[in-house]
C-alpha cells in the first residue's frame, strides 16, 4: 500500500479520562518535562504517581500511595541530579547514567524490590526514559522555528545519521515507511487536541500536576483495574498519553493508547488483550496493534519480560509496549481491591 492509498494515521483523544468505575483502583502517573534555564540547558522531570481506590464512584476513595521524583538531566540525557519521595536507598546511584535502555535494566538490577512490590516510584522511573527520549517535541509544538533552526545547523550528513538512526526503532519507523521520509522543513508530528485528561464531573480521578512557564512536555497514565460483576475476570482500562504546550495554553497529543484487558483472576493469564490507537504520528503506525495480540495466553505478572522478548524494535510500537509493560503491576496491585 503506497502513501496515497494509506488511510491517515489516528488524531482523536479519547480525554476526558472516564469516571472511576466502582469497586476499582486507579493509578495514575505523569512526568512534566521543563527547562527552567533555557532551551540549551538541563531538563528539570517532575514524576508523579498516585494509587486511589473507589467504592462508589460518586463520592470520594481512598488515597493508597503516592510518590514524587525530581531528575535534572542533561542534553545527552545523562542524569545530574535525583531525589524522591519517599527515596529508594539507591536512587543516587542513577546520577551519572544515561536514560535509555541500560537505565531501566539498571534499576531492576540494583532495585529488584521496586518491581517485584509494584512501588509506585517504579513507574516513574522507567518512565524517565521514554520521556527523555521523546520530551525535545516540545520545542516544535511551542515554536516550530525551534526546531527549523536546529535542521537548519545541521550539515547533510548529520542530518542523515539522525533519520538513519531512526531506521527499524519501532514498527512506524521500519525501513521504507513515512516516518523515515522527514524533510528538513517539515515540522508537524502531530495536530490533535490533548485535551483535558482530568474528567470535569471527576475532579478526583487525577492527583495534581506539576505546571511550568513556558513549553513543556507531559506523559501521563491512567491504569484502571476492577473485578467485573458478571463474569468475575479481572479487567483493566488503562490509558496512554505523551503531549506537550502550546502557545496559545492548550497541549498538543503526540502519541496516545487506549489498552482493555481482561484476565483470570486466579491464574492471570490475559485472555482479551485490545489496544486503540487514539493518536499517532505516521499512517503505518496502528499496525502494531496486530502483533500485540502475541501477548494473549500470557500471564500478566510476566507481560513487561513477555513485551520485551516478543515486541522490540520494528515488531512494536514503543509507546504501545510501554502501555502494556505497566500492566505488570497489576498483580500487586489488585490485592488493595
């Protein structure tokens, strides 16, 4: 299928986040993204994570937990400043290193605590990767010139090795597909409206956001879990949102998931695994979704391993699997239902 038989890629959100269902747990996370001295310095990352669980939906639940983190980090992405609350006795051990892959196996290796208990912290911190990757879109949706200049100061040849090393990183990025064909004038990655995620009629189901002057990139998640009524499976509504500000104060979405699973309650092994694809930048992208269904038959307690073993670079979508690999806490989790 060539581009001009391609349908366009999805740009809808689907915010407001629902309601909190009965009888459920919520947790909810975001990292905000600034630069406090300027564009050319470090990133200041705001992570915060809330558990919060509900009886009726209608009145006010009960906060379980909550985490806060705050990282400086280098152009490079190299970490030069850390702190938590509460803080992991190790957490300082991370200044020095690199966001990226090596960073999250970092963490696991000499934090195994965190992932086995489902810390809150936990999320966040492997979220800092993704966001540190992603979050320099915020210049371009602020001030599209941004980024023209930055093209602009680059020769031929580091214009190229920057598109070459995007090649085969996920599955909208595999060799010969849109996203691999950027000119250096093109500016637009993504013109959907991220709406509000905090539900008018639902002040409570988000904990408070960290906010900053001038622009600024977000990531946020939203992982609902309940028992269902009729037929006794565990389910999960969960929910996937990088964007970042604009001038005029409203956010652009830049990628977006929505995730519904069900699973044994006992045994939990996933038995309905159904990604949306809410908002994403290159029409090829919602074909990772086929792949995701790899993961069904699995158990959710294995699902981040499992993500990793079955959907790295061109055979998933990054931000897709980093929906599902937060489905590992589940286990845990749903004990405090």
């Amino acid at each position: 299928m060539n581009m001009e038989t391609m349908p366009p890629p999805p740009r809808s959100t689907a915010n407001p986040a629902p309601r909190r269902p009965a009888n459920s747990l919520r947790r909810t996370t975001s990292i905000d993204v600034s630069w406090p001295d300027g564009i050319d310095q470090p990133r200041l990352f705001i992570g915060r994570v809330r558990d919060y669980r509900t009886g009726a939906p209608d009145q006010p639940g009960t906060e379980l937990d909550h985490a806060e983190l705050r990282a400086v980090l280098d152009d490079d992405k190299n970490i030069r400043k850390i702190s938590a609350t509460p803080e992991p006795a190790l957490l300082q051990e991370l200044v020095g290193h690199r966001a990226g892959g090596h960073l999250r196996m970092f963490i696991r290796d000499i934090m195994p605590e965190l992932v086995e208990n489902a810390v809150p912290l936990y999320l966040v911190l492997d979220d800092l990767s993704g966001s540190a990757l992603v979050s320099n879109i915020a210049w371009s949706m602020w001030d599209p010139s941004l980024m023209l200049d930055r093209r602009a100061n680059m020769n031929d040849e580091e214009f190229e090795e920057m598109m070459a090393g995007r090649a085969n990183v996920c599955w909208g990025l595999a060799e010969g597909n849109s996203g691999l064909k950027f000119r250096r004038d093109v500016t637009e990655v993504a013109a959907a409206d991220a709406r509000e995620l905090r539900n008018p009629e639902d002040p409570l189901g988000w904990h408070d956001f960290a906010e900053n002057e001038g622009y600024g990139f977000r990531r946020a998640r939203r992982i609902d879990m309940w028992r269902d009524a009729s037929s006794g499976l565990l389910t999960v509504d969960a929910a996937f949102q990088d964007s970042a500000k604009k001038n005029d104060g409203t956010r652009t979405a830049i990628h977006e998931y929505n995730l519904r699973v069900t699973a044994d309650p006992d045994t939990l092994e996933v038995l309905s695994l159904e990604p949306e694809p809410r908002i994403l930048p290159f029409p090829e992208c919602p074909g990772a979704v086929a792949n995701s269904q790899r993961l069904i038959g699995s158990s959710v307690a294995d699902i981040r391993d499992e993500v990793l073993r079955q959907l790295r670079g061109p055979e998933g979508c990054t931000h897709l699997n980093d929906a599902m690999r937060a489905l590992a806490d589940v286990p845990v989790l749903i004990k405090s239902l």
